[in-house]
C-alpha cells in the first residue's frame, strides 16, 4: 500500500498543523442519545407507536411503501438503491439519506427543505411518487379507520384523537432511537487504541490533512452543530471541470436551488453525516457513484481540487468503516389490524 | 342479531347431528410446532439466517422486494392488497397467501404448485412480475457477493457454499417458526368456556351446521392432513351461475388447470387456512372481496348453494375472527452488509 503524499497550499497546510496539533482530538464521540425538542419528548409510549408507523405500508396510498421501505433500519437506514421506489414502481429523483442518526442532522433531506424528523416525516406520505397520498388529511383518515392506532395514541399523547402532527411526532420519536454508538472510532475516542488498525489510523490523520473534516466535521461527521432548522450546506462540485462532473451527473441537481430559488443556493447540497457511510453505497444525492472508494475520490476531487492516491484512497475508506456503529437490538413491531376488511381500497 | 334459520336437507342434517355429537370435538387446537421434513431439520441457526433471507430485498433483482413485502409477519402474514406488487412496480395476477401456519399446509401457492415451502419460497425470486431475477443462479451469485451471509450459511448448513436449495430450506425454516397458536378457539378447545363469546359459539355450530366444515377441516381448517405435496383442492365456484361470479370475477381464473392442463382442474384451488383469516383481507385467490361478512355469504353460496341470513353471517364472521392466534415476539434480523459497495447494480 502506497503512504499518502505529502500535501502542499496554505489551506491544507493549516489543516495539517490542525490536525498534528489536535491529533483524535477534531473527532467527538457519538452521543447515546440526541436531544429531543421541548415540543416532543421522547417517551416509550411514542417510540412504539412511532416504530409501527414507521413500518406500516398503509402510510402510502396503495399499502406498498412503508417509511421502512426507503429507510431500512435492518440494514444501513437506506435501500441500497441510487433512486428510491414508490408506490406503482415510481422512481424518486435522489437517493435515500440513512435515517440512521439522522437525529443528530439539524435539517432534513438532501436540500434541506425539512427542518426537523417532524416535518420530514410528513412529505413522504403526500410525495405522489413516495407514499402518494393525496394530502395528509387522508393519511389521517385511513389511521383512524385502523381501530387498533387509537390506544395507542391514546398511550403516547394522552388523547385517542389522530393528527398529522401526532403522527409525525410519534415517527420522529422513534427515529430517535436510531442511534449507533460504539463504532471502531468511537471505541478509539474513548482511550481503546486497538480499536483502530494502522490503516485506519493513517485514514484519521488523512481526513484532517486532506481537509475532509472541514465540512465532515462534528459528532456526526455532518457540520458544525446548529440550532434545529439552520442548515449545513456545500456546494457540490465546488470544484467543477473534472471528468466527474459528466461521469456522475454532478451538475444536473441545482439542489437547494429548487427550494429557494436563490442563486446562492444553486447546487448546494445538506452535508450528509458519515456515520455508517460504509453501510450506504451508492454515493451522493444521485446514488451515482458506486463504492466508498470511488466516492472518496471523487470528494476529493469536487470539493477540494485534490487527487489522491490509492494509499490515501485505501487509508480514509479504512477510516470511513471504523464509522460504522453498533446497531440496537429491535423487535419487530405488530401492525394494528382492521379485523374483517381492508384499511384501503386495494 | 337474528337467530340463524333450521337447516334442511339431508347432508345438512348430518353435519348438524355430526355438530350435536361432537360439537368442538370437530375442531383441533393448533399444534405449536410443525413437522419438518427429513431433509430440512429446524435449527436455530438455519432460523437465523432464514429470516435474514425472509427480510433482504437484496433477493429481488433491484433490491426493492422482499419475501416480507408481500407476505408481512408484521401484519396477517400477507399485504392486504388484492395483487401484490413485485419489482417495477408490477402486479402479481392473485392475492398472498398468509406465510403464518403455511407450514401446516401440505401443498403452496393458490394452486398447490410447490410441494413444499422449500419449493414454494424458489418461485418468487425467478417470478418476472414478483422478484424479478432472471434465474436462481443470479439468486445465489448475488448472495455469494455479500460476505456476511457466509458465516451464517456456516452456522446453518456446516458448510459456508452458497446454494438455492440452502437459501430455500433456510427460508422455510424459519416458516416452520410462524406459527400463531393460543388464538380464541384454540383455548375454548382447551376448556376454557369463556373464551368464545355467544355469537362465536354459535358461529361454531354454525360453521358445521351450514357445511363450511367439510372443506375447511383440521387444525388449519384448510382441510385433512394429507402427505407433503398432496394437496386438497376444491372447486370454485362449486355452484356457478349467482349473481357474485361476476361481481367478484370467479370464473376468471382457471386456477390448477394452467399447472396440470387437466380439465378435471380447472376452477379447482387449493383450500386456504382460516387461521387468522380475520387479519387477511381482501379475500379470495383474486383479492375481489374486501370484507369477510361478505367472503362468508359468497363462499356459502358459490361452494355450498346455501344463502345465509344476516344472523349466521355475523355469527360465523364472529366465530372466525377466534381464530386470530397469537403472534410470536420477533427481533428484527441485521442484514448482512457490502461495506462500500453496493450488492446489485442499483
């Protein structure tokens, strides 16, 4: 395996420095727990009321798209597809974000345009090639023709009365749970140095010489934290030209653009988190690029001008996988029935 | 609720003397535990991997179906649609069968076209409208391709080689583990007197009084116990000519016919359980009825030329719903990962 070659530029210098200076110290262990919004405390009650929502497919209009369907927490929180699958086989226009600890994220989706779980948790279900119901008055109506949700919110809000909001409250409180400490970095952080091979250690330093951890940076490997709502944004490529621009279609996507319509905003993209990046190929908005490699590469390339070698290539993507957590423990939840009939028009 | 009306008719005495005698000696508890084949022990690491197997979409050509999507062990063992919906978005031409207690059956598929749920769980992944796959040797190359699963097909078969019989057998055993005994009936038959209501006891009578009995027999009510790949088939409708061949499309689908071309087959299917039956709707091969008041009233005409009054439908309605059994505590499988890559071409 070739060593990294040595790098050259102020900016990279600086981060260089950074990086001998401060060493595993630019790196923050991931919580156990996210904090929750005042509004919406998370309690066991909502959590699985929030868990069997989240795997029922009668969210969507024609009971074939589950919130778990696009977002599977039995693997990497995503479907390890480049675009996602609706109702009657419709294709979405990016890939599936994990919602593995996505509750660490201050903005949701790719663009932004949901300012927490809550409010992401609802677009989906009115998304006419997700869930593709007409609007959210009839997610609610088909809940409440399901006789078995009433204790049950009954149970998580005090009240058997079904809202959108409780709904995506309950959701969100159970993304909540979606935490996976304990990864191979984590382990390191907390004074285990076998925890990370030499590879892997190489990679640590790779990541803050190379200026990955410029963006890449906090407890989620996602940005500086910022208040609920206010987002991390790069713009993606930020160094057009390369031969990835065509090969991956990196700028077909104005991205934040299309929920603005500011010129800023033109291609700019949320940062995505990095834990467990090595559960969720293919890579970046578009699911364009295929393997964890390949998209180091290219980063590099879009983001920083840089061109690595295959030493620097093999150590980050070495150091990407000691990211990936430990997954909890889960049962599986069982859905209310509606005993004698369908919940919908099948 | 008015009372059922007296029978006529000699078959229909003789079921109701047969009720009178034997009353619940005609129904069996169900067992907790199937047979298994010879060739196929249940053990828990072939459990384990099976329902890694059961729940990885990565067995359908683009990752985007599962066994557990149209067959959901969260739900009634089915998914509540009249056809379900494979890869692409396209519908299969009859309804799931519940996978709960399918292992008591002696043959799979509305059809009876697998002998076995070994056999039964190989038609989907090469089904063009269901899983997709081109043949099972894509099946096997693709699961060869994720790492993971070799130390649990170790486990399980003492041998880390890949094979679609192991991914079969895996997958049936863990079948053999969804089984939902202790419903209502089940612990009437065991002396409990109070767990039937009045109306499910008469809709007990009712069910061997008005003939629902001879076909939907035995511990599964799906018939007599009958050597694995012998299948006990009925006719449907029996009684052709009412107004519901029509409205419900009974005459449409020659049911076994297209799999012996025998016409002593034609319009003859496979009599499916009524386990849980209250938890499966929309009902029949073709998902055409969407409530089981009015299953019941179309089956006691189209198969036993009886109409019946509001009374017994609702009382045999109610009995039926006693046969909702309950529902073993899962933990979700973890499936097996493809760090930094992707296991299909997404």
């Amino acid at each position: 395996m070739k060593r990294r070659r040595m790098g050259s530029g102020i900016r990279r210098l600086g981060l260089l420095l950074l990086g001998i200076v401060a060493g595993a110290q630019a790196f923050e262990p991931l919580p156990e727990k996210p904090i929750a919004p005042a509004t919406n405390p998370t309690t066991p009650a909502k959590v699985a009321l929030g868990k069997a929502l989240y795997f029922d497919p009668r969210l969507s209009v024609d009971g074939s798209v589950s919130c778990n369907s696009c977002h599977n927490v039995m693997g990497g929180g995503e479907d390890g597809r480049s675009f996602s699958m609706g109702v009657r086989g419709q294709l979405g226009g990016r890939s599936s974000p994990t919602v593995w600890n996505a509750a660490f994220l201050s903005v949701q989706f790719w663009d932004g345009r949901a300012p927490s779980l809550e409010e992401q948790a609802k677009g989906p279900m009115i998304n006419p090639v997700e869930m593709g119901n007409p609007d959210h008055a009839a997610v609610v109506k088909r809940l409440q023709g399901i006789e078995g949700y009433k204790p049950l919110f009954k149970q998580a809000f005090n009240a058997p009365q079904i809202t959108i909001d409780r709904v995506a409250q309950a959701i969100a409180a159970y993304e909540r749970t979606l935490i996976t400490p304990d990864s191979s970095l984590d382990r390191y952080l907390k004074g285990d140095k076998k925890a990370l091979n030499e590879s892997q250690v190489r990679g640590m330093q790779a990541f803050q010489d190379v200026g990955c951890v410029a963006c890449h940076s906090g407890a989620a490997f996602a940005g500086p934290a910022l208040p609920e709502g206010q987002g991390f944004y790069q713009k993606l490529p930020t160094f057009p030209g390369s031969a990835y621009d065509a090969k991956y279609r990196l700028t077909e996507d104005t991205g934040r653009f299309q929920v603005t319509h500011q010129e800023a905003d033109r291609h700019m993209f949320r940062v995505p988190t990095l834990r467990n990046v090595a559960l969720t190929a293919p890579y970046f908005h578009n699911g364009s690029v295929p393997t964890l490699e390949e998209a180091v590469r290219v980063m590099a390339k879009a983001q920083l001008n840089k061109e690595l070698d295959d030493g620097q290539v093999l150590d980050l993507t070495a150091f990407l996988g000691a990211l990936t957590g430990t997954f909890p423990r889960q049962e599986m939840p069982q859905l209310p029935p509606t005993p004698g009939r369908t919940a919908f028009a099948p």
